[in-house]
C-alpha cells in the first residue's frame, strides 16, 4: 500500500483526508500545527506512521531539516501540501510582515517540501502523485483577500512547471481549487457573517457549501492509479462557482 504525508491534519479538509486515507488503508506521515485529541486518536491505526506537530512556514530551514529526515527514512509515495491559513485584510491593513507569513505557510513551505523530496526521489514504476490545495480565490479576485490569493497563484505557478519538468518521470502534480468548504471557520462565519452568506449561497451553482470529505474524494483520486493520466491540472471542487 502507498505511503505518503499530509500537512494540516489537525481540523477540515486535511483531517477528512487523513481519515478517509486511513479507512482506505494508505500509510500516512501527518504534520499539523497544534495537538489535537482526534489526531491522537487516530494514531492508534496502525497505517498511521508518523504524527509530527510542527508549525510550517515559520522558519522554512527548519522545515527543510523535518522533511529531509523523513525522506531519509521512508520511501513516500503521495504528498498532500494541505496547511494553509486564511487572511482576511484590505490593502491599506496589509503590511509586510502579514504578508510574509501568509506566503511562508500557503507557498514557501509547501516549495520546500517539494523541492527536497524531488532531491531524493527515484523513478518508480507506478507515479508518485503530489496534490496541493489552491482556492478558487487569486484566479479570481475577492475583497480583502490579497495575500491569501497571490499565495495561492504563486503555488499554482510554481507546481505546474514543476510538473512540466517532472512529467516523464512519473511525477504526477495536480492542484485542487475548493470553493466555500464547510471547515473551521464555517460556524463561525455564518454567525458573523450572515450577508456574506447569502451571498456565497446565491453565487454558488449549487446552492450550498462544499462538505471537507468532497473534497478528500477527489485527493484519494489523484493519489491514486485511477488518475495516472492527470498532471499539471487544478481541479474546481466549488460547486460551479469558477464557471458561472
Ligand atoms: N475551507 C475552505 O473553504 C477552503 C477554500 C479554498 C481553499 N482552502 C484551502 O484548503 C486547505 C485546508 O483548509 P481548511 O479550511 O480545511 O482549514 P482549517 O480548517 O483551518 O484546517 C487547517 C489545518 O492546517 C493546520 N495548519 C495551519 N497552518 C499550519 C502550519 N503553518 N503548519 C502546519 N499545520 C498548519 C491547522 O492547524 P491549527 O488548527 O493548529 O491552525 C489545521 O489543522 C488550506 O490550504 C486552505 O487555504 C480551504
């Protein structure tokens, strides 16, 4: 069975994912932030490898030393570059350091987990499948969401060249572009936020927000052999949004 990571264990999508990854027997490296009593839980599987609580991004040396240690150690099969933060200001609040961070944690980090396990990768008859998680925000532009999105479209810049250049040797890299998920921030947000919801609501084809394990449905796919012919692709997991 393939072994593979996944950042940002701890809550949404990338619990979803580690759990689904589980279920369906996958051997998972998990790194996420803060401690999480459902991540130890899970620990218990005996799939689960490794469960490492490390904040990406805020010192990218320290990131790379993390990553060379378990590259080192475990031939990985998958990559799923989950973390991510949000970052709601206007232009005239943003200043560099807010910047700075937004990008280390959606970009540089996820570039030097990719980067060093390129380093040690060795070509294999079955592909190795990198998938990271983009928005449906930076294609297009929203309010107060400068940061978050140029992060974003740098991570879609840069993981689509890579995949050019990784093509043929069986390096898959693929992007999934999530509208509205109903992750930690959602119950939050439709309190505080009743206007923006309608809204949100009113602009989505569908008519509703996207559930965390919609969009662990289309990971599993990339990861797996039944996407073998899919590299350098964003997939919109966003309820029609991107094309109405
Ligand atoms: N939900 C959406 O509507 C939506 C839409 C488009 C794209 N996305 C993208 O999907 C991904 C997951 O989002 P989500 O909504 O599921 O987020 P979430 O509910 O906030 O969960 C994110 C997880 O990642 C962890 N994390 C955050 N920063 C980290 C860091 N620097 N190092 C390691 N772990 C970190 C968090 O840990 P802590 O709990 O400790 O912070 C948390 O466990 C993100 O890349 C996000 O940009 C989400």
């Amino acid at each position: 069975m393939k072994t593979g990571i996944i950042t940002g264990t701890g809550k949404g999508i990338g619990l979803s994912t580690l759990k689904l990854l589980l279920k369906n027997k996958y051997k998972i490296i998990s790194i996420t932030k803060t401690k999480t009593k459902e991540v130890d839980r899970l620990f218990k599987d005996k799939n689960f490898i490794k469960n490492i609580y490390h904040p990406l991004g805020d010192n990218l040396l320290e990131d790379k030393k993390l990553v060379h240690e378990i590259y080192k150690k475990h031939k990985i099969d998958f990559m799923v570059c989950n973390a991510g933060v949000r970052h709601r200001d206007s232009i005239q609040k943003m200043n560099l350091e807010k910047r700075s961070y937004t990008l280390n944690v959606n970009f540089h980090s996820n570039v030097v987990i990719i980067e060093e396990f390129l380093k040690y990768f060795k070509k294999k008859k079955t592909s190795t499948s990198i998938v990271c998680i983009s928005s449906i925000v930076g294609n297009l532009g929203f309010k107060d969401l400068s940061s978050y999105a140029s992060s974003k479209m740098a991570l879609e810049g840069f993981l689509k060249s890579v995949a050019v250049e990784y093509a043929r040797k069986n390096v898959r890299i693929n992007l999934i572009a999530p509208g509205f998920i109903k992750s930690s921030y959602y119950n939050n947000f439709i309190k505080k936020q009743k206007n923006l919801n309608k809204w949100i609501i009113g602009r989505t084809p569908m008519g509703r927000w996207g559930k965390p394990d919609e969009v662990s449905n289309v990971i599993e796919f990339l990861i797996s052999e039944k996407s073998s012919y899919i590299t350098g692709s964003t997939i919109y997991v966003d309820g029609g949004w991107n094309v109405s």
